[in-house]
C-alpha cells in the first residue's frame, strides 16, 4: 500500500461527485453557487433524539467543506426540513422549509436568514393562531427590492388552499397574507414568478371528475398585493400528478414543467403558455425517459434546463438532466446513476457555465445528501 500527495489543481473544480451524512436518511433538497465560487447546500438531515432538522453545508469550489465550517441544524423538536435556497445581492442566504410544532404536530412555514459563512442572522416561524392548521411553502422568490415572496397552501379542516405572502428582508410580513380556494376540493400553489403588475402562480387541484384519484393543475394572476386580477384557469384536460414550476420565457410568455401520467407511467412534461390567454403554445412530453419525474426548471439565455429523476430496475433510480432550445427540443440529455437509488431535487448554473446538482443517493436503508458538479455538457 502506499499514499501519494497530489495537490489539488483547478481542473478539479470542473466536475466532481461528494457525498455528505451519515448513517441516517439525509437528502439535499437545494444548491447555489455563491459568489465566490463556494456552494451552499440546503438538506434535511436525521437527528438520533428528534426526527428531523433542516440543515446548512457550506463547501469550497471543490465541493469539500469548508475548513472552519461546520454543518448548520435549524429546527424543533419534530420533524423538520429544508425546500428551497435562495442567495440575495449581499451573499446573505435565506432557507425556506417547514417546521413542525411539537405541541399540536402541524407544519408551519419556517425561514432562516445567514450571512455567506453561515452565520445565523433570524429565523422565523409563519404561523396564525387564529387559523391552526397545517401551512407549508414550495417556492420562494425575491423582489426586485428584496422582499421575499412565498407560496404554498394553508391546510384547515382536511382542505387545503393557495397561501401566498410577502416577507421584508427583515422577515417581518409586508402584506397580510392571502388564502385562495376555488373549489371544496385542495388548491395548492406550487410555484411562483414575478411579472411588472403581480405574481403568477401555478399549482395543482383536486377538482376532479368523481372517482379520480389524481390532481389537475392550474394558473391564475395576482396584483403585487396578492388579489387576484385573473380567473382560476385549469390547464390540461388530462389529468396529471403535478405541475412544478413556472418560469418567464425571454419572449415574456410562460413556461411550466411538472410530470404526466398516462397508463400508469410517468414522464417529464413541459408547456409553453401564451401570457395573455394561457391558452397552450405547444407542448413536450419526454417519452424517451419513462417513469421519470421533473424536480426542478430554469431557463439560461436561449436554453430551457429540466432536473428530474428516472425509476430504472427494481428499486433502483438515476438522475437526470435534459437542455432543450426554447422550442423545447432536445439539446443535451444526461443521466447520473450506478445500481443505487439517486434522486435530484436542485440545481443551479455555475459561474464556469456548469452545472452543480444536489439530491440523494439511498443504499440500503441509508440515504446521503449528494452534489454533483458537470461540465457544460453534463459530462465529467
């Protein structure tokens, strides 16, 4: 046996593959490059005493921890866990998830807000006493101003409805929040962009046909105050398990992307919606990646970028990334996987025009957060 000293060169921040946890079922849930170069992960990680927290990882370039760093927990006593990460113009970072109280067990929005090095700066916990019940976010936006805007939905009594509010960068609630229902069924918003008069929000439904077992999704406009200046609008008579997210295209018009199921198998779906009538452009569905399901979509100057994950044998699963033009039409397609059970939950484009990757790997009944960096071909 022997060990040789090989010293880190800059080629090895161009791609690479790290695992963090231990022996538990942790998961990274998002990903950003900061401006320096470095990345935050934000995950969910076991706890031995008190299920689950949500949790902060800095690293370098190269994907290795950082020296005087160590892992950040947030959280209660219950079960809590990470969403989605954003980085503000000052490097400062905000995590958003979900917190769960330990008196009554409902899911409460939960925000944390660091500097770059992971200093914690507040935390918050979205709750109304007057409305118990379970709240809980899925996308988190900032303003132009630096206002954080947040939907998801606002559970009371076994329904669910659109909840939608504003935060300054202090946390504090800008406008009261609103909670939208259209039907006596569950309305949940999912995802959320920010146009020159409002929001646009799309999510999905369970006004359904009797009988039916999955959601329908939906779009509908805000002002900047959160009414709503536009009708609840279904968008596909099929029926679907979900639409994820929305995205502005350069042309102005709307993009979503969520996953479509059609004799009992999943593919990644992707719509271009005209912004005035909603009405459908045209639309993709990725038959060539069956049993897959879309986890994450930004667009990149004259290209469409779709994270998702693809069931293969048995138990075990890949992630992958698809570059389409703005027509939608295939540029580059990878897969990252061996015979164990990977799931990608967040990406984000790099500073080298790569792209770094976050999710898990499961083996056994361990799971651990995984972040992959690529070229910007997707390879190696």
């Amino acid at each position: 046996m022997s060990c040789d000293d090989y010293k880190i060169t800059s080629k090895q921040k161009e791609s690479f593959v790290k695992f963090y946890g231990g022996p538990s079922l942790d998961y990274g849930a998002d990903v950003k490059q900061n401006s320096d170069g470095s990345y935050a992960i934000l995950g969910t990680i076991s706890t031995p005493d008190k299920g689950t927290d949500m949790c902060l990882i800095l690293t370098d370039e190269y994907g290795n921890t950082l020296p005087n760093s160590t892992t950040r927990y947030y959280g209660g006593d219950y079960n809590d866990k990470g969403v989605c990460l954003r980085v503000l113009d000052n490097d400062d970072l905000v995590l958003m998830g979900s917190y769960q109280d330990s008196i009554t067990g409902d899911m409460n929005i939960f925000l944390v807000k660091t500097n770059s090095s992971g200093e914690l700066l507040w935390t918050k916990i979205i709750e109304d006493p007057e409305k118990p019940g379970n709240q809980e976010a899925y996308d988190l936006q900032v303003t132009g101003s630096g206002d954080l805007l947040i939907v998801g939905y606002y559970e009371n009594n076994n329904q669910k409805d659109i909840y939608q509010l504003l935060l300054n960068s202090d946390g504090d609630i800008s406008w009261d929040p609103k909670t939208i229902g259209f039907t006596d069924n569950d309305d949940i918003g999912h995802s959320i962009q920010i146009v020159s008069d409002g929001y646009i929000i799309v999510g999905n439904t369970k006004s359904r046909p009797v009988g039916s077992t999955r959601y329908r999704s939906f779009i509908i406009k805000t002002d900047l105050y959160g009414l709503i200046n536009s009708e609840f609008k279904t968008l596909f008579e099929t029926e679907l398990d979900y639409i994820n997210f929305i995205r502005v295209l350069p042309d102005n018009d709307y993009l979503v992307s969520g996953t479509l199921v059609n004799n009992d198998v999943s593919n990644i779906y992707m719509v271009k919606l005209d912004n005035q009538t909603r009405e459908i452009i045209w639309e993709k569905t990725f038959t060539d990646l069956p049993d897959s399901y879309c986890t994450g979509l930004q667009i990149d100057n004259n290209e469409i970028l779709i994270l998702g994950t693809r069931r293969t044998t048995g138990s075990t699963s890949n992630i992958v990334f698809i570059k389409t033009d703005l027509d939608g039409n295939i540029l580059n397609l990878s897969e990252y996987g061996l015979s164990g059970q990977m799931e990608g939950l967040g990406f984000d484009i790099t500073e080298d025009n790569g792209y770094i990757f976050t999710g898990s790997s499961t083996t056994g009944d361990n799971s651990v957060i995984t972040l992959i960096k690529t070229r910007n071909n997707g390879e190696f």
